[in-house]
C-alpha cells in the first residue's frame, strides 16, 4: 500500500506564475489536509477536503490559494500569482473515513516551493 | 498567545544524557495529544501519543497534564540517531485539523 504521494517533490516558479501541487491520499482514505511550514516556523493547517467538499478552509490565505479534492483524481492545491512569501514547505496528508477516536493523519514527503 | 507552545532549543546534548521537552496548549477543547519527529527538510513522523496516565515506548516516555494544559517528552540514554526536531501536536476531535507547536531542535553530539 503506497503511502501519501505528492508532486512534484521541488517547484520552482517566478513571481507571478501559478503553482499547482498535487497530492494523492492513500488507498481508501477519503481525507485530505494541507498544511504549509515556512523557513523556521510550524506547520500550519491551511484546508481539509473530502472527495469533492471542502470542509475547513479557515487556514487558507483569503485570496490567490485555491484547493480542491476531485470525484477522481488527486487532491490539488492552487496557488495563483506566487509572491516570494509563499516559497514553503507545502505537506498534505490523508485519514481514513470511520470517525470515533483521533484517525491518524499520514503526511506525504512534501512539495517544496520556491519562488524567485 | 500561540495556541502550542514549545521551546525552540536548540538542545544540545551528549549521547547517553536524558533530555525532557515540554509543551503548553491553549485550548481546553483539545482532546488528542502527540509527539511527532521532523528530520530536516522532511515531512513530520509520528513518534507517540500521549495520555494522562503517561505512557513509555523504549527510552521515551510521554505525560500529558491536563489540569496544566501540559505535554512532556522525555528521552533517556540519547543516540546520535535521535538528533532531530521534536513537534508536539494536539488534535481537537475526530476528524478535523492538527495543530502544531514550532518544533524543539535536539542535537545529540558523540
């Protein structure tokens, strides 16, 4: 069973341009989280999906972020005209659907942009 | 005031020494409580839950003080192989966000 997967892996983009990061949950999990770690700081929760619902986006930036967890396909996280601040560490992970206790989150190895 | 605190360290220690971290949170609701471990520029690793009755898994060993909103993470006889950064991370419910501290730097030196 192949664990959490995104890509790609490094992006490299020029202020102004888009970003697209992708992120495949693991078999049968129908959860998605996005969180983002700036240079030095935290990871921070930024929006939690389910197949083609957004449920908590109270992380997201209000404007140029988008995300996005298709009936099939990979979950996509957007980011539109990329300034040099967004340049992070962007890690998504996955949950199983039963509820009841704390489901582990699996976290994918991460898409690291820079944006020059 | 950060809803997770940790001190930032960085904690360097010889191996073989015994090294505690602690945590505060902020928000009474959380329910869930975790240690997770960040090597450098990769993603967070589950490391252990943690529970009021504390719990032991080989040379760590969790505590969780709800009365103090407190987390502890011990580690005993330290490997160079534990030099990393140590997250505390609480969870509020069943589904739902993780809520990260910034992380404790270790540095184990031989």
């Amino acid at each position: 069973n192949a664990g959490v997967m995104q890509n790609p892996r490094h992006l490299v983009r020029r202020r102004g341009q888009e970003a697209r990061l992708r992120c495949s949950p693991m078999k049968g999990h129908s959860h998605v989280y996005w969180y983002r770690q700036l240079p030095e700081e935290g990871l921070k929760f930024m929006v939690y999906l389910q197949k083609e619902n957004i449920i908590d986006e109270s992380g997201m930036p209000k404007e140029r972020f988008s995300a996005e967890f298709p009936k099939e396909g990979p979950s996509i996280l957007r980011i539109q005209q990329v300034v040099r601040g967004d340049s992070a560490a962007y890690f998504c992970a996955s949950s199983p659907p039963k509820g009841g206790a704390y489901n582990e989150q699996f976290f994918g190895p991460g898409t690291r942009l820079t944006v020059l | 005031r950060k809803e997770v605190e940790q001190d930032p360290g960085p904690f360097n220690v010889p191996e073989g020494a015994t090294v505690a971290f602690n945590c505060t949170y902020s928000n009474s609701a959380s329910q869930s409580f975790f240690w997770c471990r960040q090597d450098c520029r990769k993603e967070p690793k589950l490391l252990m839950s943690v529970y009021s009755s504390g719990n032991e898994d080989g040379r760590f060993t969790a505590q969780l003080n709800r009365a103090s909103q407190y987390i502890s993470l011990l580690i005993r006889d330290s490997k160079l192989s534990d030099s990393a950064t140590y997250l505390c991370v609480v969870h509020r419910g069943s589904q739902g966000n993780l809520i990260f501290g910034k992380g404790t730097k270790l540095s184990v030196k031989p």
